[in-house]
C-alpha cells in the first residue's frame, strides 16, 4: 500500500511519519501530484496559519489537485479546516470539500485550546471499535460549525465538529498521531478504509 503525507511546508509531517511507522507502514513525504495520485492513501497534514498554508498550496498547485483526488484523504488538524468552505484565520478561502466554515473560539474559553479532549456522537468506520468519549490530543485556535458532515464532536466552550467526512475526504481537528492508542487505532482504521 503506498500512503502519501502532503508535504507542502505546512506540516508536523515527521511526527505523521513515525506514526505510521510504528504501525509497520513506510508513508512516503511528497508535493509530485503524480507520486500523490498513484497514492492508496493520502494524508493531508497542516500546521501553522491557514492563509500562508493555502497560499503554498497555490504555489505548488495543490489547491487544484487535492479536491479531485478519489482516494481516501485524511485531513489533519488545519489540513481539515483548509479543506472547507472558508475560515476566519485571515479570511481564507478553503478547498470547499466540506460544507462549513471555521471560526476562532470566543475569548471565554483559553485560546488555543491545548491538550486532551473527549470526541463523541462517533458515525463513520474511521471510528471503528474507538469508544465513544475517548480522549484526543488537540492544539487549535479556530474550530469547524457543525453540518451534515460531522462524524464527531467536542464540547470547547461550545460544540464543534472534530471530525468531517464527505466522500473519500476524511478530517480530523485532533492529531491522531500524538493521542496514543486510540489516535493510533484511528489510523489502522484508515489504512484499512475501502472505497
């Protein structure tokens, strides 16, 4: 199987790596849109602030070649938030994959919030055997609304959608590569996703 980890300077994409590694799998780092089109799986990192990550993606093309992707994609963290409509952090213009916008959380809660918290109302195989309120490690500022597309959701001074699926497109707000076993589990999961 070749996994493909998006790396367009936006990334925390060795951590990404070694995760897969420990799970047997040698994931290979690429911006080549054709090493990422022969890829079974793709995983779509981000790290950093959302306008300066979409305007790398613009450099490099990949703002056109990530939405016609039709393998499975594991958005992660801002590669999630950049795969929707549009978001608050620098007024950016998302990929559109998902149908909701991210906003900054209110100051009435710590921003960022940083650590572990609990995801639940679990839909979608990604999940399979994660039990519901299972702990997840989390350093965000913006959070997605809820829509149609959310496979789970964490309360943070309100309720938003921690993970959103539309077709092969897959996102999560939390870093499954630092939340231990059930991060761990959540990747198994979609290295084994068929469609």
């Amino acid at each position: 199987m070749k996994i493909v980890i998006i790396n367009y300077g936006a990334g925390n994409i060795k951590s990404i790596q070694f995760a897969f590694k420990r799970l047997g799998v040698q994931a290979i780092l690429s911006n080549n849109p054709e090493e990422i089109l022969k890829a079974d799986k793709i995983i779509f990192p981000g790290v950093g602030e959302a306008s300066t990550a979409m305007h790398m993606l613009k450099e490099s093309g990949l703002d056109i070649l990530i939405p016609k992707l039709t393998q499975p994609v594991l958005g992660i963290c801002l590669g999630m938030q950049l795969l929707c409509e549009f978001t608050e952090e620098g007024n950016t213009k998302g990929l559109g994959i998902f149908d909701t916008k991210v906003k900054r959380f209110s100051n009435s809660v710590k921003v960022p919030q940083m650590g572990w918290n609990t995801i639940k109302d679990l839909k979608s195989d990604l999940f399979k055997d994660i039990k519901e309120n299972e702990y997840m490690y989390l350093v965000h500022s913006y959070y997605a609304e809820h829509c149609a597309q959310s496979i789970a959701k964490t309360d943070y001074g309100i309720n938003y959608a921690s993970a959103l699926q539309h077709n092969n497109f897959y996102g999560v707000q939390f870093h499954p590569e630092k939340s231990s076993l059930a991060g761990e589990k959540i990747l198994k999961n979609f290295l084994n996703l068929d469609i």
